[in-house]
C-alpha cells in the first residue's frame, strides 16, 4: 500500500469514529447539553433565589413541629381562604410539639393567589380573629411588621390579647402565596420567631 493510499485510510477511520461518537465508550453517559458539558442532576435551588410564584406544601414538619395527626389534627377550616381558582392550593394543618406539649400553632395558607397578596393575608387575618372570636369593640389588634428571614416578602404578626402574650395571629405574603399561623399564650417576639421558620418548611 502507498503512503498517499494509507494516508486516506487513516482519515477514513477518523471520520467514521467522529460520525459514530464512539458510541461503545460513551454508552454510559448522560446526554450533553446544548453547552457541549454533560448535563447531571440539577442542583437544588434554594428557594430564597428562585423566580416566580412559589407553592405551599403540605409539611409534615415546620419549625421544628410535627404535623399533628390523629385526634390532635384539624377536623375544620378555621377562617374562609377566599375565593379559590382552580391551580391554587389550600394547606391547613395543627403543628405542635413532639408528645402534644402546649397548645398547637394553626396553620392556613394558599398559592398562586391571583390578587394582591396583602389583600388575601388580610382577609385570613380577619377570618382567624373571627375563629378566636375577638371582640371588635376591644378595638383593631396592630400589626406589627417582622423580619421575613430568607424568603423575603412581608411578614407581619397581631397580638389578640389585653395582655403582653396570649394569642398572637402572624402572616406572610409575597408574591403568589398567603398565609396565617395562629399561636396561643405566646408573644409577638416569639410568635413571629417561630412562624419565620416554619414558613421556611411550608413554602417551596
């Protein structure tokens, strides 16, 4: 054979692996990506950094309390959601203490609230003082603003209570989701505290 004749065999061979991909050696990888990398399991995003409307879930546990099942779970929709389109998502629930210690923290909320927000945490606000049957001539509880935490939005909690602790209703809102906790004999300090860190379980 000819050196010309082996040089074009050579690129023959050449051509055909590039067209083949060399397939047996690369049976065992993940598609690449348009990029040309090999696409793996997408990374978790923390929600903190996601964009757009997030959901609520149904946790069965938020800050550190258990989801109460049995006859310590919620049997009733303690405050009217609003009105509900189809694609939301209502999440009720009592969370309390491993062992039933203390009373349970009473959990509300919905997503992809196609309104201003605020709106509907008002509404759940006003609903959950209807349930603890505040009296309105003790005039209206004043919300008081709370750090969000890492989920941004507006965090805010009300003291139902003559008194420095008692019944502390808080809710968030942010983009597309609304909520509202009620916390019985606790404080505004307290009360906002844990309701940020089950938020942190609830929303995704």
């Amino acid at each position: 054979m000819s050196a010309a004749r082996a040089g074009l065999t050579a690129v023959a061979v050449l051509a055909m692996l590039a067209v083949s991909g060399c397939r047996e050696d690369d049976a065992g990888l993940p598609p690449a990506s348009p990029s040309g990398q090999a696409s793996g399991p997408a990374s978790p995003t923390p929600a903190a950094e996601r964009s757009g409307p997030r959901t609520l879930v149904d946790a069965p546990r938020a800050g550190g309390l258990d989801k109460l099942t049995g006859d310590g779970a919620l049997t009733d929709l303690p405050a009217d959601p609003g009105e509900m389109r189809d694609g939301m998502t209502l999440v009720t629930g009592n969370y309390g203490k491993p062992g039933g210690q203390g009373a349970p923290v009473l959990f509300e909320g919905v997503d992809h609230v196609p309104e201003d927000t605020n709106e509907r945490r008002e509404h759940l606000f006003r609903g959950m003082l209807e349930y603890i049957q505040w009296d309105p001539e003790l005039g209206q509880p004043e919300a008081r603003p709370v750090e969000p935490g890492p989920l941004g939005g507006s965090v805010e909690c009300l003291l139902a209570s003559l008194s420095e602790d008692g019944n502390v209703v808080c809710g968030w809102a942010d983009e597309g989701t609304a909520a509202v906790a009620l916390f019985e004999d606790s404080t505004l300090a307290d009360a906002g505290k844990l309701f940020v860190e089950m938020r942190g379980d609830l929303e995704r």
